[in-house]
C-alpha cells in the first residue's frame, strides 16, 4: 500500500469517525485539523518525498547549479554566456508556455550540454488545487512544448513551488516523468540583495547540492559567476550530472 493510500485511508476513516459522532468531539476535530496541516506540510516539503518520489543529488563533489522559470529572452542568455565562459553545465526547467519564441535559446541551451526539464505548462500558483485530468494536461502539456523542440531532452520534472500532491503523482506517473528536486534552495526570489543572497548560498552549498536558482531576473545572474568562481575554488565540479 502506498503512502498516498495510506494517507487517503486514514482521512477517510476520520472523516467517517467524526460525521459519526454524534457528540462534538474535540480531540477528533484537533486531531482532523493537525492532519490536515501534515498532508500540507507534505505537499510543501520536498525532502520527505511524501507524495512524488524526487533525484536529490547530484555526483560526489560536483554541485548542480539548477534554474527554474526561464526561457527568459534577456536574463537567460547571460546565464548561458557566464557557464560557457567557465566551462560549466547546468540544468534548466522551463515554462512551457514561455517556449514559444525561445525555441533558438533551448536549442543552444542543448547545444552547448545543459540538462533540460519541464516546470509544467502554466506555473499556475494554484497548481496543487487542481483536479486530476487539468493538472495532467497542464503538466503532460508543458513536457511536449519541451519535447517538440529537443526530442531527447529526457523527462525530467520540476514541480512549481516544489508542490506536490496525488493528482501531481498520477500525472507524472501517467506522463512519464521524474521529479527533480533541490537541496539548496537560494530563495533568490524573494532576497533582493544580491551579496546576502551570494554570502548565502557559499556558506550553505556543499558536494552533491542540488541548488534552486531562477534565470529570470537580473540580481540572480549578476551572482552567478562568483557563485561559480568561489564553488570552483572550493574544487567542486559544476557538471549536469544527476545521481
Ligand atoms: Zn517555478
């Protein structure tokens, strides 16, 4: 039995228990309400790999640099200039519906030996809430934009926000796909300061990382190349390789 049946069970059993009582029942509606919040921890949290199992690690002693959100017609280019410049390979999750009109900027990501993945169609923030046959299209949708212009990208899958839940399971199972991780998350999203978010990620980033940047914004691609330099330093690897 899965964990996703195991879960699904247990909620239906204190559903059942609670529409049954005729007794209000604090302790059940506590103990409905505290599991709940764990399914919503669960569906957040990426390492206990609750609902989708994910690759998190790159080989000994190399550090995956990782970008999610692009093709972004300005900030990406500069991103593949500074990994071309060092000699250094990454991996890019793209939008799908940002393919079209990028479809030179993916070929070079492929040409020049960057690992590729899908971050579903829409990156719709209410992903996790959707049924199972629109988060299937979405998800199984964002892969072809992906496929259609490199065909052996492989199938590789990053969940937006990093949630999951059962209807996500079943449309990766269903399309194939393998979710990818982080285990560095840079947050570069929300710090604005591009020398904390470079003094961060240095201090937190060690052998076999997989680290979360995303290639849409201009502060994250002004630390890459120091990020690189100092990682480098450190005498790690920064090849697209997954363990
Ligand atoms: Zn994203």
């Amino acid at each position: 039995m899965s964990k996703i049946q195991v879960a699904l069970g247990i909620a239906v059993l204190l559903a059942v228990v609670i529409l049954t009582t005729s007794i209000p029942n604090l302790y059940l509606i506590a103990l409905a309400v505290g599991f709940s919040f764990f399914l919503f921890a669960m569906a957040m949290l990426i390492k206990p790999q609750f609902f989708v199992k994910y690759v998190l690690k790159t080989t000994e002693n190399n550090v995956l640099l990782s970008f999610d959100d692009g093709p972004d017609p300005v900030n990406t280019p500069l991103v593949l200039d500074i990994l071309k410049k060092h000699k250094v390979t990454a991996m890019f999750f793209l939008i799908g519906e940002k393919v079209k009109g990028n479809e030179a900027l993916i070929q070079r990501m492929h040409a020049e030996g960057h690992l590729l993945g899908s971050h579903s169609y829409s990156h719709d923030p209410m992903i996790g809430l959707w049924s199972r046959k629109k988060t299937t299209l979405d998800i199984g949708d964002g892969h072809d934009a992906l496929q259609i212009i490199i065909p052996e990208a492989g199938n590789w899958y990053r969940p937006p926000f990093g949630v999951t839940n059962p209807n996500i399971a079943f449309a990766l199972q269903k399309c194939g796909l393998h979710a990818v991780g982080w285990t560095v998350r840079s947050y570069d999203t929300v710090k604005k300061d591009p020398e904390k978010l470079l003094e961060s990620l240095k201090r937190k980033i060690k052998g076999s990382d997989i680290v979360l940047l995303h290639d849409t914004q201009a502060y994250t691609v002004s630390i890459v190349e120091s990020l690189i330099v100092e990682l480098k330093r450190k005498k790690m690897t920064l090849k697209a390789e997954l363990n």
